[in-house]
C-alpha cells in the first residue's frame, strides 16, 4: 500500500512544482501579453515574416503554448494523483461496481481483502407506480424482476378469499404481522402498499425489506423482497446466496393467507 501512497504524493507534488496548476499570469489557452517584446510598430501594422521583432513574437508565442500545454498536463495528472490518494484512503467511498448490485444507484461498496460488501436500501414505487426490479447478484425476489428472469416472482390472487381490496389489505398487514422477526416499517392503507422489515441470513445482522402492493383493479398482490446487503466473497467474486431464505418467507406468507399464485388466463 505504500508505494501506491508515496506514488500519489509525487505526482501531486509534480504537479504544483514550479508552476501553478492555473498560473493567474498565464491562464489555460491563453497567452501573457506580458512575456511579449515592445513594438515600435503602429498597432495597425504587423511586422513581415522575418523581421526580428516577428521572429521573437513567435518564439514567445510558441514558448506561451508549451506552457499551458504543460500546465494542462500537470492539472491532469494532479486530478489523477488526487482520485488515487482518495481511493487508497476511502475505497468503500466509490461506487458500486458495475458487475454488482445497484451501480451508478448511491449504493457504497466496502472491501477488504477477503470480501465486498455491497450496500444498497432502495425501497418504493417507481415513476410508474410499479415495485422496482432486482439485480442480477443481489438476493431478491420480485413482481417487477422481468429483466432477471431467475429472480421474478408471480404475483398473488387473493379473490377466492375475498373480493374487496381493503380487507384483503388488512389480512395481509396481519400475516406479516403474525411472522416471526416482522418489523413493520410503512402500512400505507390508502395506497395499499407495505413495507417490513426481516434479519438477513446473508450476511448475519444485515436486513432484508419486504414489500407488498395491492392492485384492486386486477385483484392481485405485487411484491418485493431483497437483502440490503450483497457479501461477495473472493477470490471467486460471487454473491453468497441466502439459501432461498427470501423465497422461503415469502411462501409462508402466501400459505398463511391461504392465497394462490397468478395464473395466466389467456382468451
């Protein structure tokens, strides 16, 4: 870890040596009027390729263009220098990376050198109303999963039971309720949205979020539930599954409440 440190130091200290990242006497793109020689020409008139004065405005103007040139450079590999002290220091403060959940989504990334861990609470109604999708890695199951199939789950149907929304909500609050470890965290009768809360098997005092959307028109229950966070273990890289716990719980839900799942009807 040292070298990549003392690295970071000398490419600042490189970089702000001599001259100012952003000189104020000589400014990115742009030429000092300062630096040039005095003309004893009219300021109409310009000096003929090849007279001594043109030649040494040349020569300055040349020498103005290297220097912002190398000022840029320096700027560049300072920003660089900079990004790399920061990653040494903070590495959970980047990003998610691209192959685990909830990148570019605010989630924070902590590593060390047996595992990441990927941290993501994203929980509510999209821009569309819909529960959101799950990611490829992340232990989830989803209503809305429809871009991972192997995570999507088929909505409930609970008109055998009942056929109004509102007491079909108020049975379900109940089952959640009934199960064991349930923290209910948003009851939204209204709007016929739940959000709960479970402990995660993976990893251990992580939690897992539950959510459940009624749809009165359609008669069915919608759902989602993921764990908060992702564990990948190296050096394989992949995400420790909890085992079908999240399925689990799910299922004894639905059984509780006696409800089927959705089945297709085509005409």
């Amino acid at each position: 870890m040292m070298p990549y440190r003392l690295f970071a130091a000398v490419v600042l200290l490189w970089a702000s040596d001599g001259q100012a990242l952003l000189s104020p006497k000589v400014p990115l793109g742009s030429t000092s009027s300062a630096a040039s020689p005095p003309s004893s020409l009219p300021p109409t008139e310009a000096p003929e390729r090849g007279h001594p004065l043109a030649t040494m405005k040349e020569i300055t103007t040349q020498k103005n263009r290297v220097r912002a040139k190398d000022c840029g450079t320096r700027s560049t590999l300072a920003a660089a220098g900079l990004a790399l002290s920061l990653f040494i220091s903070n590495p959970g403060s980047l990003a998610a990376d691209p192959g685990m959940p909830g990148s570019g989504l605010g989630c924070t990334t902590s590593t060390n050198p047996s595992y990441s861990l990927v941290s993501c609470d994203r929980t509510g109604l999209d821009r569309n109303g819909r529960l959101l999708g799950c990611s490829s890695s992340e232990n989830c199951l989803s209503t809305s999963a429809v871009k991972v199939p192997g995570k999507l789950g088929s909505p409930w149907e609970y008109a055998m039971r009942t056929d109004d929304a509102d007491t079909a909500f108020a049975s379900l609050v109940h089952a959640v309720e009934r199960t064991s470890e349930a923290t209910m965290k948003i009851v939204d009768r209204e709007g016929h949205y739940i959000l709960a809360e479970f402990p995660s098997k993976v990893p251990p005092g992580s939690v897992d979020s539950v959510e459940f959307l009624v749809k009165p028109e359609d008669q069915i229950v919608l759902y989602r539930s993921v764990s908060r966070d992702t564990l990948f273990l190296y050096p394989l890289q992949q995400p420790v599954s909890d085992q079908g716990k999240i399925k689990e719980r799910l299922e004894g839900i639905r059984n509780d409440l006696g409800w089927n799942m959705y089945t297709y009807r085509g005409e």
